[in-house]
C-alpha cells in the first residue's frame, strides 16, 4: 500500500538524528493533513506505529516549532479514533 510506506517514510524522518527541525516540522505537517482526511487515515497512522514516533519526536526535539506539530499531531490523532 502506498499510503503506508510514505507513513513510514514520514515517521522515519521525524526521528532520524541527522533531519534537520525544519524537515521534522515540514513531516508532521504532511502527518497532519494526512490525519485530517478521516478515522481511517488516523487509523492507518496509528497502526504504523505513529503515535510512539511523534511522542518520541517531541519528547527530543529541540525546537518548538516542531514540538508544537508533534503535540497538535498528538492531539488530533486521539480526537474521533476511538480504536486508538
């Protein structure tokens, strides 16, 4: 499924050590508009692990930016995903 491997591609980049902020920022955005589509895109985003990256990202990231993508990110994948 395509969906899936840019998820993890996406996911990926906001926990690589070497992405720059601005490309962890730029990646939970795309998240963010992917999760906006519906329950079965935050679903989707969830079972890829999702939850567990973006926490991590935000847990160490070092700029605020990103960490307010990653927690509205957060947010908006617990909100009407009631699975998750």
């Amino acid at each position: 499924n395509k969906i899936v491997g840019c998820l993890y591609t996406l996911l990926e980049i906001i926990n690589l050590k070497q992405s720059s902020e601005e490309n962890k920022k730029l990646s939970l955005m795309i998240l963010q508009s992917i999760a906006n589509c519906g329950r079965n895109y935050k679903e989707i985003i969830c079972e890829c692990y999702g939850i567990r990256s973006v926490a991590e990202c935000l847990a160490k990231s070092k700029s605020e930016k990103t960490q307010i993508e990653a927690r509205f990110l957060l947010e908006s994948l617990a909100k009407g995903n009631p699975k998750f």
